[in-house]
C-alpha cells in the first residue's frame, strides 16, 4: 500500500525567525524552558512564526488481543468493550480530560471481540473480532493490518483541526507493544515487560517469557510492517496509520503512553522525519516506556506516574501545547513593553 511521505521540519530561515520572536518576549532567554522548545516545534510544523491550536481531537482506539489466551493480562478481555461503553456514556477518565481542555473525543472500534451495533459517538472500522494469537500465529494477516492502517489514515483525513492526541483501549495491549518494541529496538523482552493492569511480579516475568518464545518464533520477521502484522494489534496498526497521515497534513501529534508510543515506534522506523511532529506527552510508569522514549529520542513534558493510556497523557498535555502558542502570539516583546532587553 501507499504510505505517506513525510517531510522534515527543519527550515533554517523560519527557525531563525522563531528563536528571535521567542527571545524577545519580556522574559530572560530560556526561562520558559520546554514551553519555547513546543512553541518553537509548532512553528516549524505550521511553516509559521505564529502558530495556533486548531480545532483540537483526541482518538481513541479500540482492540482486543489474542495473545490474552496466554494469560498475561490481570483482566479478562471482557473489559475491553465494557471501557468502550463507559468512553461513549462519558465517564472514563479521558472524558473528563477531553472536556476540560477543549479536545473533541472521537472512539473508534478498531477490532473489539464485542458487536456494539450502530452507537452514537462510536467509529464503527472493525478489522476482525480482535487479533489471533501471536504466540502461536501471525496476529493479523497482511491484509487486515493494511486495512487498518488505512483505516487509520481516513479518520485522520477528516479531522477539521490542526492538532491530534492518540489514546487506546484493549486489554493485552501492553504484550502487544512490548513485543513491537522488543523486534524493533533489540532491547531485551524482560526490560519491555511491565505490570499492565496490574500484573503481580510472576506475571510479568510470564509476559517476558511468551514475549521471547513468541519472538524466537517469528525471528525471520524483521521489515516494519512485518512485525506490525505479526505482533501488534488492530487499533495499535490503525494508530500508526492515523500517526502518519497526521504527520503528512502537518499536524501536531500528541503522543500518549506506552502503548501509543510503540505505534509511533513502528511509524518511525517507516518514516523517521515523523518525530519532527510528535509532542511526548508523559512518561508513563509502565516499565519499558522510558527505554521506548529514549529510542524515539522523545524528551517527555510530564512525569507524574500515570499508567491508565486511553490518551489521558494527550489530553492533559494539550494545555501546555496552548499556552506555548499562546505565549508566542501574546506576550509582549521587550520593545513593545518598553523594557530593556537586558533585564532578567
């Protein structure tokens, strides 16, 4: 399939141009720390020395695991399509964030093993009835793992604003993502492993050890595309569709936890000038996730032990996008407010 072909920011010119408007706002140069770093990389995406924030959404997608037949996850898969049920009556927590900070909240049933019928506020683009089991099997054919990813693609096509947070819902996603990041990174399966929902100390080494098996299994799997085929899940490969055609339309992409982090993984290694557009939201207090952010590069805005995913990080790192473009478009320069440049 088609994928898109994603530019790098960098334009020296327009960076220049932004680093001089940011230094000369009444402030001492730097003293608004990663906010001039934000505001710096949504000129650079917007081609703009006066960026905005646009009509902001949030995606959150859906998906169920076959791996769950393996046990590594401390709930059953059930709870997966009950958690949908609570995004659409408004009362996870992503609802609340979403609210607060302005985003529109759009649900997408990406592959749930549940038949929600036609539900308001629910993207119906089922692949299958969640993904096979890849411990013993590829987890999705190449076909349904390009269907996703155009999936994917499509919703973000649609999107009216400028400004994209990705958040998931699928119980054994953590395997899932683990195991992308174990294949793509080389980092050891035990240090990707992580208490998920809250796997006790033996699960978790459990996790890391179907997570090798499994690997071992599929060694002759190694193109991107391949491994997201055969370890990912429907709504992690429908994310790394959205992520690419976001980054394509130039958009700011907010990324959540770990979970999300392994589709952007999996975007990068297809198109590495992505990061260029990726605003790491959180570090999230799944193990594993620092390593993660390390291998993307990512330097994360948050830190404050979150764990939940459903794009809980996107959301509540949104305002601080905001304020960043806020501060670039109204804050006084040093001449304006008839200050001396060299006060601090």
């Amino acid at each position: 399939m088609n994928l898109p072909v994603i530019a790098p920011v960098h334009d020296a010119d327009l960076a220049a141009r932004l680093a001089h408007a940011i230094d000369t706002k009444t402030k001492p140069p730097g003293s608004l720390g990663m906010l001039e770093t934000l505001a710096r990389q949504a000129g650079l995406v917007q081609r703009t020395t006066q960026p905005q924030v646009t009509a902001p959404a949030i995606l959150v997608f859906a998906g169920d695991h076959g791996v769950v037949a393996e046990g590594i996850s401390a709930f059953p898969q059930d709870v997966t399509w009950q958690m949908v049920e609570n995004f659409l009556a408004g009362g996870a927590a992503i609802n609340v964030f979403a609210r607060q900070n302005g985003a529109a909240l759009q649900v997408v049933d990406a592959g749930v093993a549940h038949d929600f019928g036609p539900r308001d506020g629910l993207l119906d683009r089922k692949v299958a009835h969640g993904t096979r089991n890849f411990a013993v099997e590829p987890a999705m054919t190449a076909e349904q793992c390009a269907q996703a990813l155009a999936h994917g693609m499509a919703l973000v096509d649609a999107l009216p604003g400028n400004v994209v947070g990705f958040g998931e819902m699928g119980i054994g996603n953590t395997t899932a993502a683990a195991a992308l990041m174990h294949k793509l990174t080389g980092i050891p399966a035990a240090d990707c492993v992580g208490a998920g929902t809250g796997l006790p100390p033996e699960g978790v080494l459990h996790k890391g050890r179907v997570i090798a098996a499994a690997a071992a299994r599929h060694a002759h799997v190694s193109d991107p595309l391949n491994v997201l085929a055969t370890f990912g899940g429907f709504e992690i490969a429908m994310m790394t569709g959205a992520m690419l055609k976001a980054a394509e339309r130039r958009m700011v992409l907010l990324i959540d936890g770990f979970i999300v982090s392994s589709a952007l993984l999996v975007a990068a290694r297809l198109q590495p000038a992505i990061l260029d557009y990726c605003v790491f939201s959180h570090c999230s207090n799944e193990n594993g996730h620092r390593q993660l952010l390390e291998a993307l590069g990512g330097t994360p805005l948050l830190n404050l032990g979150l764990r939940l995913g459903e794009g809980t990080g996107s959301a509540l790192a949104l305002p601080l996008l905001q304020a960043a473009v806020n501060f670039l478009d109204q804050m006084a320069t040093f001449g304006s407010a008839n200050v001396s440049g060299q006060a601090g």
